[in-house]
C-alpha cells in the first residue's frame, strides 16, 4: 500500500467520497452525510488527506483531519476532526483504516493539535470497533449531529 496525501477535492478523494456517501445512505437512508465540508479545512498545516492505493495505483481507503477551535457546535481549542475514514469493501480487514488513522493522529500532533475527535453511528460497528481499540472514548456530542439520536462521538488525547 501506498499513502499519499491529496487534496479533499482529487478526482480520487471524490469518487472515495461518493462511494462512502452511497454507504451512508445504506446504513442510514437520509442520503449520506450532510456535515459541510471545504476542500481548504484539509490543506496543510489545518488539516490532511490521505488515500491509500493499491499496488495497481487503484484508490483503495481514505481518511482526513480538519482542525477545530472552540465553538457552540462543542468543539474544543485544538480539535482535530477526523472525517470521511473509509475501506472499500474488497479491502476491509487489512488494517488500512487503522494505518490511515496512525498516519492522521502523527500528523495532526506534530500540528499542534492536543485531542483527535470524530463523530460516527450506531449503524456502524466496524467503525466503533477500530475507534475503541485504537484509544478513542466516548465524548460529548459535537457537530452537525450533535443531536441525532443515532450520533456516537470519540476522543483521544494527542
């Protein structure tokens, strides 16, 4: 595997991104995730994006962190947000999503950041799962879906 780091909005992070947009609305049936994005909250030193490829050069996972500051929204002063981690289905149980986030957690603490959060779902196990075993507890709510009842949220100190 091969990781690199692009911008939120390479033809690759798109067509990644349709692809878990599409699973979204599997699990959920409301169309995918509505957070608003900009391509510029992962640009460099405020953020990254990462893909991992095949040995084909086939996009194959992704993941990225933005940061956030204080807000009424429940960010902190030095949030790293991890958004849009994701494994196509040919390639779950390899440990890319978990390589993906190694590589994001380094980044965002040599940036500054002191606490990596991210906000999943109850219909999404896999996801709780890598979270848990990789250090991350329960946090309050924060975000667009700081108020859905589906909504779980996760933190680890940096």
């Amino acid at each position: 595997m091969n990781i690199r780091s692009v911008a939120f909005d390479h033809p690759d992070a798109v067509k990644l991104n349709d692809m878990v947009q599409a699973e979204y609305d599997v699990r959920y049936g409301d169309g995918g995730d509505a957070t608003p994005l900009d391509p510029a909250d992962f640009r460099p030193p405020n953020g990254l994006y990462l893909i991992a490829y095949d040995a084909y050069d086939s996009p194959v996972a992704t993941g990225g962190w933005r940061a956030q500051e204080a807000s009424e929204e429940g960010y902190r002063d030095g949030d790293a947000e991890l958004k849009r981690m994701f494994v196509i289905e040919e390639m779950r149980g390899r440990g890319l999503a978990r390589r993906i986030l190694a590589a994001l957690e380094e980044d965002a603490r040599a940036a500054g950041r002191t606490r990596m959060i991210l906000e999943t779902g109850t219909k999404q196990p896999e996801a709780v799962a890598l979270y848990t075993s990789s250090g991350y507890e329960p946090c309050e709510k924060f975000g667009y879906y700081r108020f859905h009842q589906d909504s779980r949220c996760y933190a680890k100190r940096l």
